[in-house]
C-alpha cells in the first residue's frame, strides 16, 4: 500500500485529486473508464495550401493563352468530368488520367468559388470555418470533432494549415509515426513495453484509486481549476488505455512521402476509434515563379496522397465510413505573370466524395476568363439570372447539415448565417 499512499501524496502535493468534478462538464464518458471507440464517420480535409491552380485539375481550360502544357482540344472527360491532361508531365505522383480514372464516379466538383479576397491568412481561416471576419470560428474539422465525439483522445488531429478549435475541443499534433508510438505506449519510458513507469501490482492500485474516486461524488466542493485538473488526471489514465488500440493499426510500410505519412497517422487512429476528423496538408503551391513546373510537382503528389488514403482505409476496411474534402485558399490567375508564374486569384473550385456523397457530379463553371458563374441554390444548375455566388459559408452550412450538426448547441455558437433562399439544396446528393 505504501505505493498507493506515495501516489496520492504527490497528486495532494500537485494540486491534483482523484475524484471527477462534480456538477461540472466531464472529459470522460459516463462509464468513467476507458472513451467508448468512436465509430464513425470520419471526416479528412485535404489543403493544397498556397493556391491550387485548378485549371491544371478539374476546371481546364487550354483557350486564351491560360495554359501552356496543352490545348482546348487535349482536354479529357469521364464521366461528368472534364480534366486536364497530365500523364506526360507527372515523373512522381498521380496523374489527372488515373485519379479520375480511379475516383471520378465517386467525386463531386465545385467549379466557381468565389473565395471573396485572395490574400493567404483570411482566404485559408475562410476556407477552414466559413467565416471570414472572425478569429473566433473554429474550422470544420473541429467542430464536428467537438459534436461527434469530444470525449475521444485525439478527436482533431491537424498537420498544419489553418486548424482553429475555437475551444470546443484540443488540437492533436502528431507529425511522426514514431510519435504516435510514443503516445500509444505513453505508459512506458520512451515508449519501450519492457521499461513501464509502474509495475502491474502499482498501475493496479492506481486505476482501482481513479475508480473508486469516479464512482464516489465528492462531499466536498471543488474550485473551477481543481475539479478541472481533477477530471484531466483521470482523463488521462483513461486515454492512454484507449490509445493503446492505436498501435495495433499503424503499418510498417510507410515511407517519407508527407500524405502518405499524415494519412497513416489519421487512419490509424480512426480505426482504433480514438480520432473524429482529421486535418492533412502540403504546402509550396503558391507558384508566383515557374507555376507549370511547381504545379505538375505537387498536385500530382497531392492527388497520389489522397489515393493512399483511399487505398489504405480500404485495407482497415474503413472506406466506407470517410467523407473526404478537397480543397485550397485559392486559385490562380488566368494569365501568367513576367516570372512565368501565376498570381493570387479569387475564385477556384473544391471537391467533395465519401460517405453520403452522390458522386460522378459538377456543379459551377467558371468562364474562358476564369470568372465564375453564379448558381441557382435549389437546383443547381448555372443561372446567371438568380444564381447565387457560392462562397465558404454556404459550403459550411452544407457539411454542417451533411454531418448532422447543424442544429447542435456548439454549431449554434457559430452560425453561418446564410439566408433560407441561399442554402444549397441537396449540394451532396444522396449516393
């Protein structure tokens, strides 16, 4: 027992009980033991973070000098979509030809997106919350970690680009494989299963302390902060445990490639039900010099990320449960500039596919100018008479409503405020 009376000593020392708050928000579930797995759906957003240039994807062009890898005439079709010839060009990565080939009947483009300004920081904070004049917003990716499952360890993971929670739930970073490994054996020293911090006879009689003090209410009341460390020690005892289904998940088979590795991290965790949503990003697509060159680079290895993604979650047999967006802060202009580069341009397009997602569909276009055409919100068909502008908001509320959590208390603390006659009807489909 002296183990047991060392520990509570040094939580009394620390400021730290071993009761849960009373009265107050829990950061376990109701069992309070080990979180529940969550089940899904998970939710991935992929950042082509600096600005895509969509005509060398899914919006092509070859008219007016706006590309100078191929004509009007060299442009290819499948299905719905049309897309840009790359197979010539790719050296590492995917081409347009086999991504379509592989996901056009399950993918949903949105061409004509007026992204409103073309500066990085706001467009990226629009893209990500659907709000542009406020810090406070959290990004999608969060709230609905917050909705579905906020008693869940790492239910936002982020890798980078614009990842505000607005303090609904914490941010995950967890930017190695080896890291994970490190959480998932948080138990033991640096990790190693033969080093524990506590023998099975002192970790038995500490989970049996958090346990008892769990299930018994505490007599005595508890300031704000101490109930919260309170509920955070013991939230912690109890993730580790849940994290430790993590491990078994994780393959040995993956190599440098960044998406790849993000991809990883995030399937691995949704599988072993400790992760909602999940944040992926790669940068340097702001191609201001030489923007045939950086494009042909990197959208080629961001289109190769989200086929590992898919690939991989098929393999954990988790496919099904994904609802994946694609998707950058902006475009790129119509013309080139004296560096043979491309600059900021405001209007740019998304894509969507994935659970509940009616795919093989495109919605918009934008013009030989690449100025966008506005859309009829019911049907969704081009109408430049009493069409509407498609901004982040209006992509918000329909993910919002996609989710389900649009009339949730925490979706209510961020209103998009989209007017009844702008809501985009039926935007997903009904796959």
């Amino acid at each position: 027992m002296t183990m047991r009376r060392d520990f509570l000593k040094f939580c009394a020392q620390a400021g730290l009980g071993l009761s849960i708050p009373v009265g107050g928000p829990s950061l376990l579930s109701a069992k309070g033991r080990e979180p529940e797995p969550y089940d899904g759906p998970y939710y991935v957003v992929f950042n082509a973070s600096g600005g895509w240039d969509t005509t060398y994807l899914m919006d092509p062009k070859g008219v007016n000098e706006i590309n100078r890898l191929y004509k009007e005439d060299d442009i290819l079709t499948h299905g719905k979509h049309k897309y840009a010839p790359t197979a010539k060009q790719v050296e590492k990565g995917m081409s347009n030809e086999d991504f379509y080939k592989s996901y056009g009947s399950e993918l949903l483009v949105l061409n004509g997106l007026d992204y409103s300004i073309n500066n990085h920081s706001p467009c990226k904070r629009y893209m990500a919350t659907g709000k542009l004049d406020s810090l406070a917003y959290p990004t999608f990716a969060a709230l609905v970690a917050a909705c579905r499952g906020p008693e869940t360890p790492l239910a936002f993971l982020t890798f980078g680009n614009y990842s505000a929670t607005g303090n609904l739930v914490p941010m995950a970073r967890i930017p190695y494989l080896p890291s994970l490994n490190l959480i998932a054996k948080a138990d033991s020293i640096k990790g190693i299963e033969r080093l524990p911090y506590h023998d099975d006879f002192a970790q038995g009689l500490i989970e049996k302390a958090l346990d008892e003090q769990a299930a018994t209410p505490s007599a005595q009341a508890q300031l704000p902060r101490a109930e919260r460390s309170r509920s955070m020690l013991y939230a912690a005892q109890s993730s580790s445990k849940a994290l430790k289904r993590v491990e078994a998940e994780v393959s040995d088979e993956v190599g440098k490639v960044r998406l790849h590795r993000q991809s990883e991290i995030a399937l691995s965790c949704f599988k072993a039900g400790v992760c909602v949503s999940a944040n992926l990003s790669i940068g340097q697509f702001d191609s201001h010099a030489k923007n045939d060159r950086d494009q042909l680079k990197l959208i080629p290895e961001f289109l190769d990320g989200i086929d590992y993604l898919m690939k991989r979650a098929e393999e954990l047999k988790i496919r099904d449960k994904l609802v994946v967006v694609i998707q950058s802060e902006m475009g790129r202009t119509p013309h080139y500039n004296k560096g043979d580069g491309k600059d900021h341009w405001s209007v740019g397009s998304i894509m969507f596919m994935g659970k509940g997602i009616k795919g093989n569909r495109v919605i918009g276009e934008t013009d030989d100018g690449q100025f966008l055409t506005p859309v009829n919100p019911q049907s969704l068909a081009l109408d430049e008479d009493k069409g509407i502008r498609v901004r982040p908001e209006h992509l918000h509320l329909a993910l919002r409503e996609h989710a389900g959590i649009e009339d949730h208390p925490l979706s209510g603390k961020f209103p998009m405020k989209v007017s009844k006659e702008e809501r985009l009807i039926n935007l997903f489909g009904q796959a």
